[in-house]
C-alpha cells in the first residue's frame, strides 16, 4: 500500500475522532485495507483514542487482534420497511419441545430465495432453557456448512466473549435473524429478515430468555423493528417481549475494529448485571 501524505493521515485521523464523538463507529460499509486503517489510526494521538473504564478490567480477548481478519461489514441494514413482530406466546411449559415444533414447521424451507445457496439451515443451538440469548445477523460459510451458528472465526470470538461473562456456550442460545447463509455474506435483505424473524421470535417465546444480546444492527434493527444507529442503541437495556434486551457490536465488526470490543465488553457487563452474574476471576 503507498504511504498516505501525512496531512492527509491527520485529517483522516480527525474525521474518525469527530464520527467516534458522535457515537458513529460501524458506519464502514465496504470492508477496509487494514494497513489503509492502520495507518489513519498511528496519526492519531494517543489521548483521543476510545475512553476504557480502568475500574473494570477486560478479559483476554479485549487484547485479541487478528490483522488479517476482514469481512464484508453488515453493520447498516437497508433502508427498507421492517415487520413488526408478533404477539408474544404464552410461555411453553416444555421449552425443547416447543423448538423441536418451530424446527419441524420451518421443515425444508423455501421460503425466500436464501434457500436457493443453503447447504444447511441454521436453526440455533444452545439451552432450551437458557437465560442469556445472543442472536447475529445470519449464517457464514462455516456455519452453512454445519449447521450450527457462530462457529467460525466470529464465533470463537463470541466463545471468549461467553466465558469472559462466566458462562459456558452450552449454557446460552445462539440464533440469528436469518437461517440461511445469505450469497456473499450480505446482508440480509429485509423481506428475507420479515420471512424468517417470526420463526426466531418463536424461538424465543420459547426460551423466554432473561436476557437477549443483539449482535449488531441487523440483530437490533429486526428485533427492536426500529432502525436506529447502534450508538443510539448500545448502553442501555431495552425491554422486549418480556426480556430485556441489549445490544452491542457483532464479533465479525470486533474483529475487523478490535478497538471497539472495550465497549462490547462495557455492554456484556450491562447483560451479566441483569442476570446476577459476577466476571469469573482471571488466571495470571
Ligand atoms: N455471523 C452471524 O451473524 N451469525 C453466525 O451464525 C455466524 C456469523
């Protein structure tokens, strides 16, 4: 990569500052050169950089940063209407029944065109009973490939982000909006979201989460049904058929921006505190 003229670095530099301090930190919607990023970002002074609260301390994979992890950014849904979602059903009294049910009515889905690419449809994974829920936007390659969510690079992050709250992965759920792999890794278009989010939505009827993490803006956009910038949405809990709801950065955009996952950490800190749970002590 040639080197950028360092007035320019510095007016880049300054322009990231300014969307940062409005809160606009995924707005990338074409994946960046890394180097491109990298080089931007060692203009800027070291005092600008993202506040971290030094009275919490992060887990390891705060610190983790692969330089060659870059994928298509699916941070900004398009600008299409959203369904809203159904009433919420009355609680199942057999959890693992009632998703045996949603899985059996979904069947060999043809529902929408993301059929036409799948190998496998995604269903979910985790704890019928499970009090935290995360749900992502939808199927990579290694997950269409088996059939389980969040099981590529994205998902060992989101492994780490599981045990750092002192829990272990079989303990949550793991869905996404969409069930099948969308071509390329895009984003979901929203009559695809409209089509599958009623089967999630039942899926989480009946789990009854205590807690719900969205993972990034497709997954706040089409469980909220409102479309609103992550920065507006992060931070705070959410009430959301009966679960409180909270939103942060999807793995996939930590891993592309590893600076962000200080505040993905402040916001799984805000769902441990409404589940009671303490961040396990950490090996030396
Ligand atoms: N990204 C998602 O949003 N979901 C997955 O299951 C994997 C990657």
């Amino acid at each position: 990569m040639t080197a950028l003229d360092p007035t320019l670095q510095q007016a880049l530099a300054a322009r990231l500052r300014f969307y940062r301090d409005l809160g606009l930190t995924d707005f990338y919607r074409r994946p960046i050169d890394p180097a491109l990023l990298e080089s931007i970002r060692s203009a800027e002074p070291e005092t600008s950089r993202a506040p971290s609260n030094p009275a919490v301390s992060s887990p390891d994979w705060v610190g983790d940063h692969d330089p060659q992890f870059n994928t298509q950014e699916t941070e900004i849904p398009p600008r299409k209407p959203i369904a809203a979602p159904p009433a919420v059903a009355p609680a199942a009294t057999d959890p693992a029944a009632a998703l045996r049910l949603i899985r059996e009515e979904i069947g060999d889905c043809t529902r929408c065109t993301l059929h036409k690419g799948r190998n496998k449809l995604v269903f979910g994974d985790g704890s019928p009973t499970a009090r935290l829920m995360f749900v992502g936007e939808g199927p990579g390659a290694d997950e269409d490939a088996q059939g389980l969510p969040f099981v590529g690079k994205a998902g060992q992050l989101l492994n780490n982000m599981i045990s750092a709250m002192g829990l272990k992965r079989e303990e949550v759920y793991i869905a996404n909006i969409v069930k099948c792999r969308p071509p390329q890794n895009r984003t979901p278009e929203p009559d695809e979201a409209n089509t599958c989010s009623p089967f999630l939505f039942q899926q989480i009827d009946a789990i009854r989460p205590e807690v719900i993490v969205a993972l990034g803006a497709t997954a706040a956009t089409y469980l909220l049904g409102q479309r609103q910038p992550l920065a507006g949405l992060r931070g705070r809990v959410h009430t959301w058929r009966g679960s409180k709801l909270i939103v942060t950065y999807h793995p996939a955009f930590l891993l592309r921006d590893p600076r962000q996952k200080k505040e993905a950490w402040a916001d799984l800190q805000i769902a441990m505190r409404e589940l009671g749970l303490k961040a396990p002590a950490r090996s030396s």
